[in-house]
C-alpha cells in the first residue's frame, strides 16, 4: 500500500492518490490530473474512485476530468446532490480498493454532505482517514460556508459538527493518521496547523476543538467565534464543482493565445477584460501595461485572485514571464478563472518595444520613510495586512487599510496627495497600491520590503507585540 500526500502551498491543500495492488484511488484531487493519472501509469495501476470529500469551496477539483479520463466513478457522501453522474455512497459503506477498503464515515457540519474516508488496510485494522474539511490538524471546518445551501444557521451546523465529530470521528483508534484537505493559510478555517497530517490521538490532546470535557455549547462558541468573512468567489467554485465545469484542457487552450502587443491592446479596449500582470512586485513597479492589476504568481496567487477578483467568469488577458503562461492559465482555473482569454507574447518588454504607452509605481525604501515620517509626521502612512497582523505588531501612527477589504480601505486613502502603502513583505501592498493606481490614485507609493524591511532598520516606534496566536 502506497499513501501520497501531494500538497499545494499555494492554496495550503491536499490532494491524496492511494494505491494497493495495482489498484488506486484519489481524494478531492486538482484541477490538473495529468500527474494523477502519471502516478497511476507509474505504479501500474488503475485509478478505481474518485473520492470527493464535500463541493469545494476555495477551488475548483479535478473530479470531472479525472474521470472522464480514466472510467474512475466519482464518489460523494450522503446527501450530496451532483448536477452529473456520481455514486452517493451511504454512510458506512466501504469501496474495495486492491488489499485495503475504504469506509465512507458521513460527518455533517462543514457543509451536510460532508464526509470522511477511514483506510482499512488488508489486515482489518482502521490506518488512516482523509477528513476533508470536517477535521483539520489544530481546527476543524467552519460552520459558516453552507448556511444558504442547508437552510441553517451557522451555529446549527456548528452544533451537527459537534455531533460528527464526537460520534463518527473521535470514537476511532488514536492511533490513526488524520490526513485533512487544508493546512495554514487556507480560509477554510481559522486556526489550523502548518502541520499537514498527525495522529487523531495528538489532535485529541492539543486541538481545541476535541476537548474531551467540551460542552456543546462552548464548541460553538469557540468555533463561530473571529470568523472573517469567506472570500466571495467561494459560493462560485461550490457551483462549478456541483454543476460542472469545462475540461482544464479546453482553459488551457483558450487561455495559452499569444497575442501580439497590437492584438493585447485591441483586446484590452474591445472587451471587458481585467489586465493581471503576475511578474514579481519589483519588476512590476518599473514598468506595466496600464491598468494593469499585480498578483505576482511566486506568491499566495490563487488566494489572492479569487479575493481581489469578484466574478469567476471576468476575462483576463495576462501579462507573465515567458514561458510561464500555461502555469499561470493552470493556476487560475484551480480557483475557477477560466476565462482568459490569452497573454502578451513576448511579456512586457515586446510592449515597450512596440513603442506602447507604459505606466509605473514609485516605491522608496524603509529608511526614506523613516526619514519622511521624521521631516513630515502628518504624512499618510497606510498598512495593508490583515487586522489581526496589524492589532499584532505596528508602525505607530500608520493606519490599518487591509489588502482583504480594498474597497472599503480605499476610501481611506487620500488621492490628492502622496500617501505610502506596506504590508508584511511588499507582496500584497503591491497588489493594493496596483488596484488603487488603476483607479486613478496616482499619488500612493510602495515601501519595500513591508514590515520586515521596517523593524529591520530600527527607525521606526512600534506598538507592543501581542502573540498573534491570542488573537481571534
């Protein structure tokens, strides 16, 4: 028996492809199944199920594809109503997958169809369950994401969790191998673990949500309480994933059209397309097609895009470093943008030295602000984190404006005089001060290098540090 955990920081997810004697499953796989199905060929085997653990809210699975390609069923839980063909398992019911089985242990509360698969392996002894979004290393599923769906509340769901958790889960061995969809970084919970697997005895010990002696009551207290917002394109990839989607083959395709600066520029006035240039901040700064809109792709870029970016089905014409559009176009659809609609061939410079109009963005160092809040301590300061990481640790005097909430932090900024903008590390100020730039804000400059540059000089006055672990 194989296990593979094959997991995505960019999106802090896990994927798994399990194979016993020439036989083999995957569990809540991406969007891209072409490696899925090269293990398979690899180890000789045949991809028997496709496990889909709940719909997805934060991406877009491969479900479809991968069985479209291999005759593999796909395989829900309980109550789960697909707009396509799918076997509904009943709780308890176990699928024969070369020497090991696999049981379908129905845990509601996340979302209703939301379910676990325990590992029995060819000795009858329970080894390993992959518990989706239901149970996390730290936390478990927030209760929040399914309340139009379910007709619930989110303390209701909240309450189902509580009985899943205690009945379907915690009733098993300690010594089985929790193996959950997300880790740290994911918005699919809200405490979770830069571990991405433990045993379900350590979770029991040390993760707050299985306290032994916990009331109802507390856990959904504890559970609902400091929830942000989910990202708005999450109910827009549950409906790709329910309903149904085209073959990432076909995204590809339309996606990876080179268009020379003249056709980019056609394109861009002709259509309704956002321009989304995912060069690294510093190399955007100098130069960019106007209006142009910067996630850089070395970064948490799929997160971001589906935060910054309402509508899954905006076009997008893109503008990369050569030879990274298909990844770029690859990544876009695990989160469910499927409408680009092609890149700039040859990237930024073939537009400039097409003679194009360019644009850029001023950015100064942490000791020229220094300088400059010193010489003018009235000058406009703004922070893009997040609030728990400003309420954490921050410049005094410099404004909250987080990079999450941009149109709500954007009325903050002044546009008639110059204001600078940071965040942690440069990342996501750039995305900000790019959003506001292509809004007309023409007077907001970038610091390099954010808070760590910042504390790193030693000119600045800092609020005390609170352990951001005590934060909601």
């Amino acid at each position: 028996m194989k296990i593979e955990q094959i997991y995505t920081g960019c999106l802090a997810q896990g994927a798994y492809y399990i194979e016993s004697n020439g036989e083999a499953v995957v569990i809540d796989p991406l969007r891209e199944v072409a490696p899925y199905i090269e293990k398979a060929k690899n180890d000789n085997a045949k991809i028997k199920y496709v496990f889909e653990t709940h719909f997805h809210a934060d991406f877009v699975s491969g479900h479809l594809d991968l069985s479209e390609k291999t005759g593999a069923p796909i395989v829900y839980g309980p109550t789960a109503e697909p707009n396509f063909k799918a076997h509904v398992a009943k709780d308890g019911e176990e699928f024969k997958v070369g020497n090991i089985s696999f049981k379908v242990l129905h845990t509601p509360g996340h979302t209703m169809e939301s379910s676990c698969f325990l590992l029995i392996d060819e000795n009858g002894k329970e080894k390993a369950l992959f518990s989706g979004d239901t149970l996390f290393i730290g936390d478990v599923g927030r209760p929040d994401l399914a309340q139009k769906a379910a007709h619930m509340t989110q303390e209701q769901l909240a309450e189902t969790l509580f009985d899943s958790l205690r009945e379907k889960v915690m009733s098993l061995p300690d010594d089985v191998i929790v193996y959950p969809a997300h880790g740290a970084g994911s918005a699919c919970g809200k405490n979770m673990s830069k571990e991405t697997f433990d045993t379900l005895g350590h979770q029991k010990e040390t993760n707050y949500a299985l306290r032994a002696n916990m009331t109802k009551a507390e856990f959904v207290k504890e559970v609902t309480t400091g929830l942000m917002p989910p990202p708005a394109y999450f109910p827009m990839n549950v409906a790709m994933n329910k309903k149904g989607y085209d073959s990432i083959d076909t995204v590809i395709e339309r996606g990876t059209h080179a268009l020379s600066p003249r056709a980019f520029e056609v394109a861009a006035n002709e259509t309704d397309a956002l321009i989304l240039d995912t060069r690294d901040a510093q190399t955007f700064s100098e130069g960019f097609v106007p209006n142009s809109i910067n996630i850089g792709i070395d970064g948490s870029f799929a997160p971001w895009v589906g935060a910054m970016i309402p509508d899954v089905k905006q076009q997008i014409l893109l503008v990369c470093e050569n030879g990274r559009e298909e990844e770029v176009v690859t990544r876009l659809a695990r989160v469910g943008y499927d409408n680009c609609i092609g890149f700039l061939e040859g990237g930024f410079e073939a537009w400039k030295k097409a003679g194009m109009e360019t644009d850029n963005i001023e950015r100064v160092t942490a000791d020229q602000l220094a300088e400059i809040m010193t010489s003018n301590p009235e000058v406009p300061v703004f922070d893009s984190r997040k609030i728990s990481e400003y309420q954490s640790e921050h410049v005094l005097n410099v404004t909250n404006a987080p990079l999450d909430t941009v149109n709500d932090s954007m009325l903050m900024i002044p546009k008639d005089k110059t204001a600078y903008v940071h965040c942690a590390g440069g990342y996501r100020s750039m995305i900000f001060a790019s959003i506001l730039r292509a809004r007309g804000y023409d007077k907001l400059i970038d610091v390099v290098g954010g808070m760590k540059a910042i504390k790193e000089s030693g000119k600045f006055e800092l609020s005390e540090y609170v352990c951001p672990t005590t934060l909601l």
